[in-house]
C-alpha cells in the first residue's frame, strides 16, 4: 500500500514555486481585452491623454537639436580621423611588407 501512495505521489504534477505562482497570477483581467468604443468617445479620450503631456517649449526643442547635432559631428570627426589614420598605419605597412 505504502508502494501505491508513493508512485501517485510521483506522478502528481510538482507545484509551482511562490516566486512563479506570483509571476503567472492574474490579478488585472481587463488587460489584454479589447472593448471597442464609438470613434468619437475614442477621439475624446486622446485628446484628453495629449493634454496630459508636458510638452517641451520651442527653446527646449531647439537646445537639443543643437546638442545633437554637434554630439553627431564629433563624432563623424573623430571616425573621420581614425578613418585616415588607420588608412595611412595600413599604406605604411603595406610598403614595408613588399619591400
């Protein structure tokens, strides 16, 4: 008998640790349901959300395009010049190995 519990006791399926079991809960059902509202309720909705945005002022906008652009040319600069270095290294090792 003592044989018999311990095989049903293998063949039952192990139990899902806390951290999984925590994981794989659903406590939110309404997520990943699609409800369909009436277009204009929809339009309400994202004007209402795009109110709620902290837009950047012009100077803002115009700061960091100006600090992009020049991040972005230093940087072309500096490939630019490892470009012509590593060009001239390799024509200097390219004659002195068919010398």
């Amino acid at each position: 008998m003592e044989k018999l519990e311990s095989l049903d006791n293998k063949k039952a399926k192990p139990e899902k640790n806390k951290f999984l079991a925590w994981l794989t809960e659903d406590d939110s059902p309404e997520i990943g349901l699609a409800v369909k509202e009436p277009l204009p309720q929809y339009l309400e909705g994202v004007v209402y959300e795009f109110k709620k945005i902290d837009w950047p002022t012009r100077e803002e906008v115009i700061r960091e395009f100006v600090n992009v652009l020049i991040i972005v040319t230093i940087i072309a600069v500096t490939i630019y010049a490892l470009d012509i270095a590593f060009e001239r290294f390799f024509d200097l090792f390219k004659g002195v190995v068919a010398k």
